[in-house]
C-alpha cells in the first residue's frame, strides 16, 4: 500500500520544518513548499535525501500545481513575526489571503483534508481572558499588526465558506506563542530576543514595563496538537498553545537566570497595538482531541538555549535584513 501524501506550505521554516520531520516519522510522504522568503533551507537540509521527501520552491501567492494524489495539506505559509510582517505587509496578505485560496482550491480538486495556521493574533489586543474559540477578538484592522492579524482572519473565514459551500475537508488551528529550535534569532519575537540579547551580552530590552503577559507552547507538543486536530472530525477553530501565563518582565527574569546573565532589563516604549494580555483557554482541545502541553518552560527553554548558544558567532551577531520586500509585493 503506497504511503499517504501530505504537501506541506511554509516548510522550511520554524513550524514548517518540524512538522516535516513528524509527519515523515508517521510514514507519509511529503512535499514540501516554501518561497523562502523567510525560511530557511537549513531547516530541512537533513531530508533532501531521503525519498519520502520533495521540496518545491515556490509561493504559494501563485498558482499551486501539485502532480500526483494528495491526501492532506497543511497551510502553514506565512510570515509569523513582527519584524516580518511589519517588513512585507503585502506578502503577508497576500499569502493569508490568495495563497490560502490556491491551497483551498488544491485540496478541491485531490479531494486532500486541509488544515490551514491561524494564530492567536485574531484575538487583537483581547478584552476577554483567557481566549475561547467564541471569542470575536478586538483587532485594529489599520493598525500596523492588521495586517497579520486580518490576514489570518480572512484565511479562517475563506476556509470555513470552502467547507460550508463545497463540502469540503478543512481543519483551522489558531497557534498561541510557540518555541523552540529552529526559531531565527533575530525574527522580532520575545524568546529569541532575549535569549540573543543575554548571549551577546547586551540588555535585555521589554516594551513598557512588561506586565504584558504571554504563554510559550514548546514546539513538539504543539506539532502534537497540529497531528491530533489533523486527523480529527471537527472542523472549527481550536486553541493550541500552552496556558501557563507569564509576564514579559517575569520571562526576562528566567532568561537572565537561565542564561547567568549579568545584564539588566530594560524599557522601552511599547509598540501599537500590542496585546497586554495572551493566554489560551484549551478546554476544546482536551475534550475534542485529548491534547494538552507536556513540556515544561524550564525544560522547553533550556533545549532552545542550548540551541542558540550551539549557533556560529556570525549567526548570532546577524541582523535582519530583507531586500525582497518591494520586488515581491
């Protein structure tokens, strides 16, 4: 019997590459797809040779052509952090919105499962606490985040209106803060920063005076959760992040202590629109899927820094730069 076939978008980045790696362990074969214009063939370097592996660089913006059977797509094309998405705020619609209907039209026409990435970013800045799948979210549609964030919704909403009008097979999974290896150092994101931050031996800088909260899903039970939802019969939206709630000033604190920094934090204005509070209610997916985080923070961050610390100095001193923003919008 041949294996299942899975094309997986935005595979060679953070979330992407890992659930290369899961789903070639379960015995699929995959086709991964990036345009990498924030991934990294780093990431998936270690599968271009083996067989159950093919790797398409392509955006998915475009029109999509896949030859063969396809039994399941995961959508997971997009930028992911606000160094990104503030960047190329084009391409970020642009993949939450065409890229999604090209991928929704793919699965059409194999008759392939989806399960497209939403984010906690649909929930804004939230009035409610912690954040159920009911709730509408309060998101400013022209900030700088609107970008991300209407993306993200319109890419729920085209999903849904595929599944109601065509019948067909999708799956959404709104992500809460997720890390682990892989994460670029220097993509704008709070863990990568600080921990960048400590091993160059600078400040480690917060907006406001972190009482912002946040909660960090380690990435291998988050894949867990994508796995689960995957091959599950419901349809609608599902939290998948971990609700160990933190704030950004405490999170410094176990950075600096992880790391034995020497450094201090320090404030810095905040940015717009910044969420002050992000925590997932999870009841759905314990009762639906039987899912609930395993990774402890104090073990899921000494992985990560292991990894960062394991990283070439140059890679470590980098900066982001992005030269393709206005050729590609």
């Amino acid at each position: 019997m041949k294996n299942k076939r899975i094309l997986i978008t935005g595979a060679a980045g953070f979330l992407g590459s890992h659930l290369c790696d899961r789903f070639i362990a379960e015995g699929f074969d995959v086709i991964g797809m990036d345009n990498l214009i924030t991934g990294d063939l780093k990431n998936i370097e270690h599968l271009f040779k083996l067989k159950q592996f093919e790797f398409y660089h392509h955006d998915v913006s475009k029109f999509i052509h896949v030859p063969g059977k396809l039994d399941y797509i995961l959508h997971f094309a997009s930028p992911a952090s606000p160094i990104d998405y503030l960047k190329i705020p084009i391409q970020t619609l642009k993949v939450g919105s065409l890229g999604t209907h090209n991928c929704l039209g793919l699965a059409l026409e194999k008759k392939a499962r989806i399960l497209v990435a939403s984010t906690s970013e649909i929930y804004g800045d939230p009035t409610v606490h912690p954040q159920t799948e009911e709730y509408w979210g309060n998101v400013n549609t022209v900030g700088p985040r609107g970008v991300y964030d209407e993306a993200k919704r319109f890419q729920e909403s085209i999903t849904m209106a595929y599944h109601t009008f065509h019948g067909l097979e999708t799956r959404i999974i709104r992500i809460f803060n997720t890390y682990g290896p892989r994460m670029r150092l220097n993509d704008g994101r709070v863990l990568p920063a600080f921990i960048g931050q400590a091993l160059r031996g600078e400040d480690l800088t917060m907006f406001g005076d972190g009482s912002q909260t946040r909660s960090f899903c380690y990435v291998s039970d988050l894949v867990e959760g994508i796995y689960r939802l995957l091959m599950s019969d419901y349809a609608y939206p599902v939290n998948i992040g971990n609700p160990n709630e933190i704030t950004i000033k405490e999170f410094g604190e176990e950075i600096l202590k992880l790391t034995g920094s020497n450094q201090k934090l320090i404030s810095l204005p905040l940015p717009v629109d910044d969420p002050k509070q992000r925590r997932p209610d999870i009841t759905k997916a314990k009762e639906l899927l039987g899912w609930e985080p395993k990774v402890s923070r104090a073990e899921g961050l000494k992985i990560t820094y292991d990894y960062f610390k394991s990283l070439p100095q140059e890679e470590l001193f980098k900066k982001e730069h992005r030269s393709f923003a206005r050729k590609h919008s």
